[in-house]
C-alpha cells in the first residue's frame, strides 16, 4: 500500500462527533499527485444541507517530490468558517484566538506539525435597504496549510475540533442544545 493509500485510508476510518457532518468531496487537481479532500458542516440544517453554525474544508496533499514550501511529502491546507455574534466580530483578538484555536487543536492532538501559514479574517456586515430585517451580523474565516508530522488522522481531527471551536462548540459539548443564538445565515 502506498504511504498515499495508508493515509487515506486512515482519514476514511475516522468518526466524528455527532453535532459535526463529515463527507468526502472531489479534491483540486493540479495541487500535487495525490489529495484527498473533506467538507464539515456543524449541526446543518438537514442532512448534505448547510449549515448555520460553521462549516469547514480540508485537502490533505501529497507529493513524493517533496515541494520546498512544504518541506516535506505531505501539505494539509483547511478552511474553517463560523458566524458570530456581532460584539464577538469586533473583538480585537479574534483573530489571534481563532489561530491559537488551531495551533491548541493541533497540540491536543499530538499532531505534530512544520511550515505553518495562514489567514484569519473577520467580516462586519449591516444590513440596508431589503436587506436592513438581517440586521448586523460577523463572521470568522481561517485558512491555513501546515506539513504534517506523524498519523494524518490526528490532524483532521484538530480541524473537526476547530471547525466545532469556530462554531461555539467545545470539546466534550457533544449533544448540548445552542441557546439563544442569534448567528446569522453565512453568505
């Protein structure tokens, strides 16, 4: 079995809490030989539907040729998304808590890890016009992509811990109704 196979295979095996739907989708072509790629949804609306709380993406890449920004054979790159509050958007540290979420997922994990990069980017919004019912709204982005180190299964779970986190759901909040949450619909 190649590394590739052994990786993928492991990602498939993967269960996740129950308050987070995980499917496998068609992965970029053209980023390396072989990818793999997974969709997150916390709590959506219906079953393939979107989600209100967060969503998320994951692409695990591999390439023999060891690419030099990787400095490595393998290259995770995700996407986490949640809506929030609108006093929480505009917290001057939400974007350094949204990156250390990742960075504590990881190390919760033991998911070792080298060359990290990405972005954290939180959106305002107001409403005007047709639009003036929805009211303020926020959101929260995070793009990264890291070379893991070890087991693959050990940072897709980090990601699932993140896209959860995002959404306000911590660890160990399995089953836990969302009260009063006035989150707006992602665009």
């Amino acid at each position: 079995m190649t590394p590739f196979a052994h990786a993928a295979e492991e990602v498939r095996a993967l269960l996740f809490r129950d308050d987070l739907s995980v499917r496998e989708i068609a992965a970029p072509t053209g980023l390396a030989p072989d990818s793999l790629a997974l969709a997150g949804d916390v709590r959506p609306e219906d079953e393939g539907g979107e989600s209100l709380y967060g969503t998320g993406r994951l692409i695990l890449l591999h390439d023999p040729d060891e690419p030099a920004p990787w400095n490595g054979p393998w290259r995770i790159v995700c996407f986490a998304q949640a809506p929030l509050e609108p006093d929480i958007g505009v917290d001057p540290m939400l974007a350094d808590v949204a990156w250390a979420w990742l960075t504590d997922a990881l190390h919760s994990r033991r998911a070792g890890y080298h060359s990290a990069s990405g972005t954290a980017t939180k959106t305002l919004s107001k409403g005007f016009g047709s639009l003036a019912a929805e009211g303020d709204g926020a959101q929260i982005e995070l793009r990264a992509s890291w070379s893991p180190e070890g087991a693959i299964g050990a940072h897709v779970e980090a990601w699932a811990e993140l896209v959860c986190m995002l959404a306000g759901l911590p660890p160990g909040s399995e089953g836990i109704a969302m009260l009063g949450s006035r989150r707006m619909p992602r665009d």
